[in-house]
C-alpha cells in the first residue's frame, strides 16, 4: 500500500478513488446447446460509476439480458469477474447473493408479474417483508414509492383493473421502495404505448436524479435511448460501442 501524505503518488491515488459500482472485467458467458457451448458473452469489459443513467441496447439476442442477469447476481460468468458494489458475485454463498439482491438491487422487467390477489400497496411491500422493517416503517417507505410513481390515491386496489402503464409503475415502485443502490431494467417499455413510455422513463430519470441511483435499461427502444446519458451497444455478446451523451440532458422537451 502506497503512503498516502506521499506527494509523488497523488495521482494514483485519485485514480484508486473513483468509485466504481459495478466492475465487469473480462466477462465471459457460456451456455451448453446440445452437444457444445454458446458464448452469450464474449470478454464483456465494463465499467459503471454511481449515479448513472445508462442502457445496452442491441438486437434480440446480443446478451442484454445475460449481462444485466450477471450484474443482478441471478447468474455467474464462465469466465472473468463481475464485482457489484465490491463483491466479486461469483465468490458470493447462495445467502450472500440474496442478500445483495434484496438489499441494494431492483429489478424491473419487460413483463410486469404482480400477484393479482394482494392489493398495490402489498405488492410493494412484498419488498421489504425480507427485511428488519417495522410495519409502520413499511407504510411509510411503500407510500413514498407509489407517490413516487403516481399511484398513491389508488394503493388499496387490487392490480387487475391497471393499465399496462400503472402496471409498469407498480413495478417501479417495488423496485424502488427498498431504495436499492442499482437499478436493473430489462426492456421496461417493450409493451407500452408511447405516451406511457414516455411517463415511466421521466418518473426513472426523476428518480435516479433525487436518489442517485445508478440505472441500466436494456432496449432497443428508442424513446429510451433518447433519455439515456450512456449508451452501450452489444452486438453478438460483445461491446461494439460504449459512448457518453454528455451534453445532453435527460429529460427530453423539458
Ligand atoms: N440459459 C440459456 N441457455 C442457452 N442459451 C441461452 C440461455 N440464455 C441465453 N441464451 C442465448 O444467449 C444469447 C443472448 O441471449 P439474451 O441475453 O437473452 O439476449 P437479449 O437479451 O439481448 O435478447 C441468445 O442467443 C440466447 O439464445
Ligand atoms: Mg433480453
């Protein structure tokens, strides 16, 4: 370890400073198909800072999904590491995966899956039931997401009567009510209209402004890609192009 009051390795120190939330570093993927291997992911190099607002976008079939499935700890490279918010997710037990998932990573996905028979407000409480809250802490925190989201005055009604947009909120607010560090989406807009598109990525960028979290979308939408401030493309599992929309701001028309 270098002293840190040495002018001569100020520099380096800077360098070591920057925090990075998720590291991925040579990551590769592969799936057994019949007789062989598929690599979905092909030495995958990424790295993500706090707080930001970016998406891999590419064809069906590029590794959206497997790669957002690595960050989120659901799955584990073949190779490489992938190191979230400092773990290294293929040295994590079962418990210690869970635990980083329930704690500091939310989940949005392209199909919606609340439990019809539980109301807006149990469906987002559902996410925190795993954690030390009392039931009036969970009030308060599951009111404070669907404010968030819009869907305060209609907490006590069951999911069924929501549109796809409110459905999509819904999913929001419990992914955020535990005010997880990373936010993963997978194609959040794929089955919305673009009005509702529109609703649900200003309420995200509303979001990772006032609470700094750090989301990645996966699309190939472009409504979405308009509010991204980084854009990653992925092309048969590789990185073709990493790029950082930097003078624009996020919020489209504002
Ligand atoms: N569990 C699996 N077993 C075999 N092949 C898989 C599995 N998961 C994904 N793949 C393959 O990996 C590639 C990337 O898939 P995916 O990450 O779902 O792409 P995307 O989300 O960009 O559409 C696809 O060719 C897909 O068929
Ligand atoms: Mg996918």
């Amino acid at each position: 370890m270098q002293d840190r009051d040495s002018g001569s390795c100020w520099f380096t120190i800077i360098k070591m400073e920057k925090e990075y939330i998720i590291e991925l570093k040579n990551v590769v993927k592969r799936f057994p198909v019949g007789d062989g291997l598929f690599t979905a992911l092909n030495q995958i190099d990424l790295r993500f800072e706090k707080g930001e607002f970016s998406g891999l976008v590419g064809p069906s079939g590029s590794g959206k999904t497997t790669l957002l499935n690595i960050i989120g700890s659901l799955d584990s490279p073949t190779e490489g590491n992938a190191l979230v918010l400092g773990k290294d997710i293929s040295k994590l037990t079962h418990k210690e995966s869970a635990l980083l998932r329930n704690h500091h990573i939310g989940f949005i996905f392209q199909v919606v899956n609340l439990l019809p028979v539980y109301t807006i407000f149990e469906n987002v409480e559902f996410a925190l039931l795993l954690q030390k809250y009392t039931a009036s802490e969970r009030k308060k925190a599951v009111m404070e997401a669907l404010e968030w989201v819009g869907l305060e005055k209609i907490a006590d009604k069951k999911p069924d009567k929501l549109s796809g947009g409110e459905g999509q909120r819904v999913a929001i607010a419990r992914a955020m009510v535990k005010r997880p560090e990373i936010l993963l989406a997978d194609e959040p807009t794929a089955n919305l209209d673009a009005a509702n598109a529109h609703a649900i990525l200003q309420t995200m960028v509303k979001l990772n402004q006032e609470l700094n979290t750090t989301f990645i979308f996966s699309t190939h939408d472009e409504k979405v890609m308009k509010y991204l401030n980084r854009i990653i493309h992925l092309r048969d599992g590789k990185v073709e192009s990493d790029d950082l929309i930097k003078s624009k701001e996020n919020v489209p028309g504002t």
